[in-house]
C-alpha cells in the first residue's frame, strides 16, 4: 500500500492502524518528546500496551539497523533483491530450518 507511505491520513487504512503509525511517527521524529498522553489514543483506539512496545521496539530497531547500514558501508539489497526475499519469506516464513 504505497498510499500509506505517501499519505497515511487519505490512505485506505482502518483509524486504529492510523493511529499506531502516527505514534510511530513521533516515536520515529521526536521519541524524547514521548509522554503519557501519547499512549491515550493507542488505548483508546484498541491497542495494548503489548502491541504498544512492539511498535516501538520494531520503530527502533528499524532505525539501528539503517544507521548501522549507512555507516558501516553495506551496500541497500537491489529492488529484485527484496522481492524475492519477500516471495521466500511468503512462502516458508522468517523462521529458517
């Protein structure tokens, strides 16, 4: 859904994901900033404080690893690349045997 990349408030997506990608965002943009009353619309949209920590979990190791690729010189996979991780991955998960 490229639409929520672009636009995430005329996007197609349900309020409640909306909602946890606007927090994403400010957890992305200014986390120092983060307070309790970020977490009311969450709740009130149906999150968790479970689900909470996982955005915020994913949000920040999403954000170490392409630091990590940016400084260290480890070269972006091509677009081919990622399809076919993300036809592996459809396929047979992320868990490898």
């Amino acid at each position: 859904m490229r639409s929520v990349l672009h636009d995430l408030e005329s996007s197609p997506l349900e309020e409640k994901e909306k909602t946890l990608f606007r927090f994403v965002d400010k957890v992305n943009a200014d986390s120092p900033r983060i307070a309790p009353a970020d977490m009311q619309p969450l709740h009130a949209a149906g999150w968790n404080d479970e689900a909470i920590y996982f955005a915020i979990t994913v949000c920040a190791l999403f954000n170490f690893y392409n630091r990590w690729i940016d400084a260290s010189g480890v070269h972006a996979l091509s677009d081919e690349a990622h399809r076919e991780g993300g036809k592996r991955m459809a396929r047979h998960g992320y868990v490898r045997e």
